[in-house]
C-alpha cells in the first residue's frame, strides 16, 4: 500500500537558527527510506506559485474549489507493508521536521 504523510506549513515552527538542522534531519530521513526501497516521492508545495483550477475543456481560473482550503506544506508518499510501518515512518518525519505527521493511505489501484 502507499501513504502519504504530510504536514500543513504552518505546523512547522522552528526557531531560526533550526532551519539547517531540520533540512538535515528530513533529508537523512528521505535517504533512510530509499535505500529501504519504500520512498515513492516527496517534496514541498511552492507557496509562491498560485494554484489553478482546470475545467475539461482546458479553461484555467485562479484558486481552487470554492470552500477547499489551499494544500500547502510538505508531502511525502511511501510504499510499505503495513499501516503499522507507515506509523513508524511518520513518526521518523515527525522528529525530523520536529512537527506531528498526518497518515493517509491511497486507495488500492491495479493500474498504478
């Protein structure tokens, strides 16, 4: 199964001389979880570029749903055993970006 773990920005507090170490702890981390071979992708959202919305037909407007709030933050999905191995793989995020994690799993897809 693969899960997301992920944190919203603003849960992420570190005082300003931190920053480094924190990178350095969530990228120790990353790297612990490809050579498992469970890492799938990662990454942060870039705040500074505006979400669009893309009708079907092509037609791109600023923003998003009405009423969904901006995703922001940072993502991270695995590919693991057990929800139980998920839990311990938020846990490590959890420290290294000194903020708690939320655990999603995705839905089973034969295609994917």
């Amino acid at each position: 199964m693969k899960y997301l773990i992920s944190f919203p920005s603003e849960a992420m507090v570190i005082p300003e001389g931190d920053f480094q170490a924190v990178a350095d702890a969530a990228h120790a981390v990353i790297e612990e979880a490809k050579a498992a071979g469970v890492y799938v992708f990662g990454g942060g959202i870039d705040e500074d570029v505006a979400p669009v919305l893309v009708a079907g037909d092509g037609t791109a407007t600023e923003g998003t749903y009405p009423g969904h709030r901006v995703p922001n933050g940072g993502y991270t999905v695995l590919e693991l055993p057990s929800r139980e191995a998920a839990l311990q793989w938020a846990a490590k995020i959890a420290v290294a970006c000194r903020c708690a994690q939320e655990l999603r799993q995705f839905g089973y897809d034969p295609a994917s």
